[in-house]
C-alpha cells in the first residue's frame, strides 16, 4: 500500500511539473507596419510613417520590400543619402531586385555627389538587366529609359 501511494504521489510531482502548453503570442509581421506606415503617410505624418517602416526592416530583415518602400520616403523627401543607404541594404538583402537597383540608381544620380552619375548608370543598368531576367517588360522600359536620361545628363 505504501510503495502505490509513494507511486501516485510521483505520478502527480511529475505531472505537475510538467511543462505547460505554451501559448502562442502573435508578433505582429512587417506587413502590419507597412500598412500603418502607408496610413501615416496619407494622414502626413512622415514621422510616424518612417518610424512604421523603420519597424518593418526590424521585424522582417530578409524582405527587401521594406527597404524599398522606406528607401521611395527617403527619395520623396529629398533625404538622399538616407535612401540611398537604404535602398544599398535592399541590393544586400535582395541582389536580384531590380525594383531596388532602379530606385537606388535615381537616389544617386538626384544627389549628384562626385562619381555618382557613374554609380547611377550602373545601377540602372542592373536593374535593367533584373528585369530583362524577369522578363519584366514594363518596368524593363522604364529602367531602359532611366539609362538612356542619365546617359545624357553632363
């Protein structure tokens, strides 16, 4: 009688220290940033918007999209240096993005630093050749064009 009731007792001990289930907290994903930071920006406030998708990169590192829309901010507000080392973290995380060649390209070639039409043109020419890759004519034309203008810039 004693060793069941020594039994039972380490039965309970031992399934009541047990591991509990764990419970699932949802994180929330960098979409959930990138819309917010979208609406940020609808409602004008860039602060906000930049510091939603600034969030996004944190929370999803790999996707180069976060970089790209942060990247087209930066652009916009004529803050070049930003986008363009943005947009450089986007070629990292993503070498085969042409989106981010193209708009990393025009980031430069707006700064108009010493050596960055050169930058430019190179830039532009990946994303050309991404595209052409992807058999992306739309924007294949547009990367196309950018070349061609910056070709022509003295």
């Amino acid at each position: 009688m004693k060793r069941l009731l020594l039994g039972l007792a380490v039965i309970v001990l031992l399934v009541g220290c047990g591991s509990k289930p764990e419970q699932k907290v949802q994180k929330p994903n960098s979409k959930e940033y990138i819309d917010a930071g979208m609406n940020a920006l609808k409602e004008g406030e860039i602060v906000n918007a930049i510091k939603n998708f600034d969030t996004a990169i944190k929370v999803d590192p790999r996707n180069p999209e976060n970089y790209i829309v942060l990247g087209q901010v930066y652009l916009r507000l004529k803050n070049y240096q930003a986008a363009i080392d943005t947009l450089s973290a986007a070629t990292k995380v993503a070498p085969n993005s042409g989106e981010a060649y193209y708009f990393l390209a025009t980031s430069r070639m707006m700064r108009q630093n010493p050596g960055d039409k050169e930058q430019a043109i190179e830039d532009a020419k990946m994303s050309a050749e991404i595209f052409l890759r992807n058999n992306d004519q739309e924007r294949l034309k547009k990367a196309i064009v950018l070349v061609q203008s910056f070709s022509q810039v003295q």
